[in-house]
C-alpha cells in the first residue's frame, strides 16, 4: 500500500495576496507543504519566506505533474494569478483545507 503521503501534486506557495509566488511540484504532498510553512525546505520558499498555500493540483502520474508545473511557470504572472483567484479569490491559505480533506490513499 502506498502511503497517504504520496500524494502527486503541483501547487503554489505564496507569502501574501498576489505576493511573491513558487510554483513546485513533489509525490508527497503533505510532507512538503508542512515543510515549506516551517522553513524546513532550502531555497526559494525559504529565503522569500513563502509559506501559504495558495493553489494545488493532483496529478494520478508524476510525469503529468511534471508536464504541468513546467508549463505553468512558463506563463505570465498574471495568468498564474488568473488560476489561483479561479478557485481561490482571497488568496486564502488551503493549508487547514488540505489536511481535513484527504482522500483514501491509493492501493498497489
């Protein structure tokens, strides 16, 4: 079985409404998002001290999660600004939101 950790997910990370953004992707979700909001994750996300939340995708392969972040951080700011106010307007943080809300974990 696989963990409930494995998630496959490509997502935003954002210090603020329409602050600086990080768009990432990782096959294990929830690890990675608690790791950004406690600056356990070197880099970008760190020094900038994003931390919220801001927009999320999951993805059943990690080549399309792949596929899909490398596409997104080609865009133009305001097109990934576009995609975070469609489901996201007020640029909640969707931390809490992710960790209520989990699916079964797959099976293998």
């Amino acid at each position: 079985m696989v963990s409930q950790d494995a998630w496959i997910a490509v997502y935003m990370m954002t210090d603020g409404y329409r602050g600086t953004l990080y768009t990432g992707v990782t096959g294990q979700f929830f690890t990675r998002i608690v790791h950004h909001r406690e600056g356990r994750t070197p880099g970008f996300t760190r020094e900038y001290g994003l931390k919220r939340l801001v927009w999320y995708e999951i993805h059943d392969l990690m080549t399309d999660a792949i596929q899909r972040e490398t596409s997104i951080k080609r865009w133009r700011r305001q097109w990934k600004i576009n995609l975070i106010e469609r489901d996201n307007p007020r640029w909640d943080d969707l931390y809490a939101s992710v960790f209520e809300w989990a699916p079964v974990p797959r099976q293998i």
